[in-house]
C-alpha cells in the first residue's frame, strides 16, 4: 500500500502492482463464470476525494472502496461492430 498525503489522508492500494500484468491478456478475470481481459484501471473520485479504483474489461466496469473490496459492477454496451 501507498501513501499520498499531498492527494489524499487515505492509505493508496498499489494498482500497477495489483493490475498491470493483466493489460496482455495472458491473465484473465473471472467473472460469473466467464473470462474477461483487463483493458484498462484507474481511480475515481467524486471531485474533492478520491474514493476508489475501477477496473474495465471486455463487457464490465468493476468499482472497489479505497480497501479494495468491491462495491459494484457495471455492464459495458456492446459497440456494434460494421463499416
């Protein structure tokens, strides 16, 4: 864990450590018994704090507290595909 105070008084996880082996592909999520690859993480905020991370995949936007737990999942539209 990472701590910013000039950002935030809250203990930071460490997304990079946690995360970034994801981004190739060869490691997958598991969610509701399918594989998603990780295209991208980062932090939200709520404009005056930041409040926890987020994590995108192919279909879902998964958001986690500051401790890491996860508060909830969003699934992503499908872009059509076509010229």
């Amino acid at each position: 864990m990472l701590e910013c105070p000039h950002i935030t008084p809250k203990t930071m996880l460490n997304l990079d450590e946690r995360y970034h082996s994801y981004l190739d592909g060869s490691k997958k999520m598991r969610i509701d018994g399918g594989e998603e690859r990780v295209i991208a993480y980062g932090w939200n905020c709520d404009g005056n704090d930041i409040t926890g991370h987020y994590v995108t995949t192919e279909n879902y936007k998964l958001f986690y507290n500051m401790e890491g737990s996860f508060k909830r999942m969003e699934i992503l539209a499908k872009v059509a595909q076509g010229a």
